[in-house]
C-alpha cells in the first residue's frame, strides 16, 4: 500500500509508515466508502454524542457513482444529491456545495461527508476539488472522501496529476479511493483505500472479543504517538480486522 501510495503521488500523511495515516486494500470502491462513512460517523458522534444520526447529511452529485446513495440506504444516513451542469463539464462547483451547505445548516441539519470524484463514471467528470477545498475550511468537521475508482491510476503520471488536482487532494482530503482492478491492469479485487488517520477508522470497527485477544494487539505500553494533542496507543500489530467489515477476506496481499 505504502509503494502504491508513492506510485499515485499521494501525500506521505496516507502512508503507513507514517504510523497515523495509511489503508488497506479492500474489495471494491463501494466498500471502500462504506467503511469511509463509518470512520467519519465514528468520529462525529464521539464528539458530538448528542447530535442524532438522522441529522445528518452525506452529499454526493447526480454523477456520482451509485455507490453514494447506496452507502446512505445501507448506514440509514440522509443523502442530498446535487445537481450539476454540463456547462461545467458535470463538475461539482464550490458554490453548488456551499448553497446545499449553508441551506442544511440553518435548517437543523449537520454535514457530514462529502464525496468528491475524480473521474465519473458517466462522463469521466472530475470534481472541482480546488472550490471545494476551499469550501470545506468552513467546515472543519466534514469529512471528505475522493471516489478515483478508475481514473486514479492516471495520477501515476506526473503531466496528468494537475488536471487531477492532486495537490489539492493531497492537502485536505480525509481518504483516498481507487482500484487497481481497473487502469491498475491488476486482477479484481483491489480496490485500494487510504486513511490521512487510520486510527478514525480502527476505533470506529475496533470490536474485540476474547477469541479474538492477544498479547500482541494489547502490547501497547511502549508504543504511543503524540496525535492533536492526544497520546494515542497504538497496537504492536496490525489489526486489517479493524480496516474493513468482515474477519475474513481474500489474499490480496501479492497484486
């Protein structure tokens, strides 16, 4: 993961090595958000235990793949579908997300995740992820998640990596989607997912019972890491049980 996160150009925050950020290959780009939306839900309730889950609001565009709507139906979290123009060549613009924002905010309601797409699969669209960078440094709490399922193997190019807005990406985004089963020319499945903080997500799925305790994932005593401000204690392995939805899975390490 860390070699393949170097190959697309993405910042060393995604990296494992990092030991805060990092990901795992999971089956498909739909499973990717779903997990995605679980970490972001995690983290919002645990700050804001008093918000009710129906308050909140996933937004995706009316190119967005299925996998948008679907990952509301599946975790029962509103989804607001924006329209965009062929004039903008079915670009999500900064001020569309801002008026869904703004509108949903003083009617009650929290933003929760927006997804971003580099590459649709209608129309190959990329979302203006500059606009809405800027969008989202008023709100500080939306997690945001890029969809490059197929188009994201491109990023392997450094003369396409501006038109991607990689730098953008690289600068504010909270995780990074795309399969290798696709441009990757790599067997199905690797759909490839990365996390700026993995630990969102590890505690999100983090459920441990007896049979499934060691020693060695409750060795933690001498191995923490200062992050905002909070010593977090990081396991002596690595658990993948608490990066995706199932215990089992198939041998994707050699793609």
């Amino acid at each position: 993961m860390d070699w393949a996160c170097r190959l697309l150009g993405l910042s060393e925050e995604f990296l494992n090595a990092s030991g805060v950020g990092g990901g795992v290959m999971q089956a498909t780009a739909s499973e990717s958000l779903l997990v995605a939306i679980v970490a972001a839900r995690s983290l919002y309730r645990r700050n804001h235990p008093e918000v009710p889950v129906e308050k909140l609001v996933i937004y995706v565009t009316t190119q967005t793949h299925s996998l948008g709507v679907k990952a509301g139906l599946i975790l029962d979290i509103p989804v607001r579908v924006l329209e965009v123009e062929a004039d903008d060549d079915y670009s999500l613009r900064g001020e569309t997300l801002r008026a869904a924002l703004e509108e949903d905010t003083k009617n009650g309601l929290v933003p929760l995740v927006v997804v971003a797409t580099v590459g649709t699969t209608n129309t190959g669209a990329i979302d203006n992820i500059p606009e809405i960078q800027t969008v989202v440094k008023d709100y500080p709490e939306l997690w945001v998640h890029i969809d490059a399922a197929w188009a994201g193997s491109a990023l392997a190019c450094p003369e396409l990596r501006e038109k991607l807005h990689l730098n953008s990406i690289n600068e504010f985004a909270d995780s990074f989607c795309t399969n290798f089963h696709k441009w990757g020319l790599v067997n199905f499945d690797a759909s490839t997912l990365w996390f700026r903080n993995r630990h969102y997500l590890t505690e999100a799925l983090d459920v441990t019972p007896p049979f499934l305790r060691t020693k060695y994932t409750e060795d933690t005593n001498n191995l923490t890491r200062d992050l905002e401000l909070m010593i977090i204690p990081l396991a002596s392995v690595v658990e993948f049980r608490n990066y995706e939805l199932g215990l089992g899975r198939r041998f994707r390490a050699l793609k």
